[in-house]
C-alpha cells in the first residue's frame, strides 16, 4: 500500500513528520514524504502521480482548517475514489473538544480525523479501515 504524507501549510513542525515516515514503513507502506510546509494542492498531485491509497496529513502549530477548504473542490475535480484522507496532529489553535475537530474536518473531506490522539492508535486505524475496504 502507498502513502503520501506531509505537514500540511505554513508549518514547520519536522519530528513528527519523521516519526510517521518511520512508523509507516515499519508497518509496511510505501512512503511517499513531501516533509513539511506543503500545501494542499501538492498533495493532491502526489496522490495522483504515485497512485497512492492514503493521503496522511499532519498539522502541528494548528492552522490545518484554513488549508483544508480546497478540499471537496479538489475531491470532486480528480477521481480520487479509493483514496483514504486522513489528518491528525494539533487540529485546532489552542484548546478544542476531539469530538468537534473530528466532524469539523469530516465535512471538508477527511474520512479519518485524529486530533491529539497517538500516532499508533491512530495508524492502528487507518491499518484496520484500509482492511474492511478490500
Ligand atoms: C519543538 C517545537 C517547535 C520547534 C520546531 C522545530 C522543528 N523544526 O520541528 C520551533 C521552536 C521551531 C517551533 C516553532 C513554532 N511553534 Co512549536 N512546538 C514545539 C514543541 C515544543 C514540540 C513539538 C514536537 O516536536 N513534538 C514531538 C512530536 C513527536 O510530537 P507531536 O509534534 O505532538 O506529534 C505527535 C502527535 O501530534 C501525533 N500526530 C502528528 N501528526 C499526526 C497525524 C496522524 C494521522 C496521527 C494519527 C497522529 C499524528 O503523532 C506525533 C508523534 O507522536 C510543541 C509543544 C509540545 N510540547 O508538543 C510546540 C507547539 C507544537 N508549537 C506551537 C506553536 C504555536 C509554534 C509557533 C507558531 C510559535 C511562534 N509563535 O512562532 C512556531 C511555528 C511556526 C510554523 N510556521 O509552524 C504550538 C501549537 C499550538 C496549537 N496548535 O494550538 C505548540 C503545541 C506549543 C504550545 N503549547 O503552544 N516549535
């Protein structure tokens, strides 16, 4: 299975983003890491030049809701059915409830939102959905 991943915007964040790539390949995916400060639209393009099944976007510093807007109007631009949109990180500037954050950014696109929840829980999940949809 292919990944892209990456830091999404204006953020500089890099352990993270190292510990993913890291953890992904651990578990067998083949990584594609775009490293930070990495808009949207690049992603997009990476999912479609490596054929990837998941797209995981981290945001740290909390700006990742101004940089997802695009998103539906990217979704509904290129066929990216089977294509599984996961964000995780510090999803908010300062504090917010888990259960907001997750249907906050549902509705811009993510089929899988992890606010502040940790990394192998959360790669857990992503492994465990991937298995039901094949
Ligand atoms: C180190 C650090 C920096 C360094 C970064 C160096 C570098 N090149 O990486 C420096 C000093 C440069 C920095 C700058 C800034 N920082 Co800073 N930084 C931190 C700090 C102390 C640690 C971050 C870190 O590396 N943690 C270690 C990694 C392993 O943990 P993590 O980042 O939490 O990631 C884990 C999870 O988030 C999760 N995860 C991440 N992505 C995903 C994705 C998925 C799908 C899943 C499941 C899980 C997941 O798994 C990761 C691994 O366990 C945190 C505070 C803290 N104690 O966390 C603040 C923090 C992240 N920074 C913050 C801020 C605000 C900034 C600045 C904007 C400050 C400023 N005013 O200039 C700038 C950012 C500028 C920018 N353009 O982005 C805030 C963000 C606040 C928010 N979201 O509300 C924090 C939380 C500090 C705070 N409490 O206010 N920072």
């Amino acid at each position: 299975m292919r990944v892209v991943t990456g830091v999404v915007g204006n953020d500089i964040h890099v352990v993270a983003n190292r510990l993913i790539e890291i953890s992904l390949k651990e578990r067998g995916f083949e990584v594609f890491n775009l490293g930070v400060n990495t808009y949207l639209e690049e992603f997009i393009d990476a999912v479609i030049e490596t054929d990837a099944d998941v797209l995981l976007i981290s945001s740290l510093n909390g700006e990742a809701e101004g940089w997802s807007r695009d998103l539906l109007f990217l979704k509904s631009r290129f066929d990216l059915d089977g294509v599984l949109f996961a964000i995780g990180g510090n999803l908010s500037v300062g504090e917010a409830n888990a259960k907001e954050m997750t249907q906050k950014y549902r509705a811009y696109g993510y089929d899988l939102v992890f606010h502040q929840i940790d990394l192998n829980e959360g790669l857990d999940i992503i492994e465990n959905t991937l298995k039901e949809q094949n």
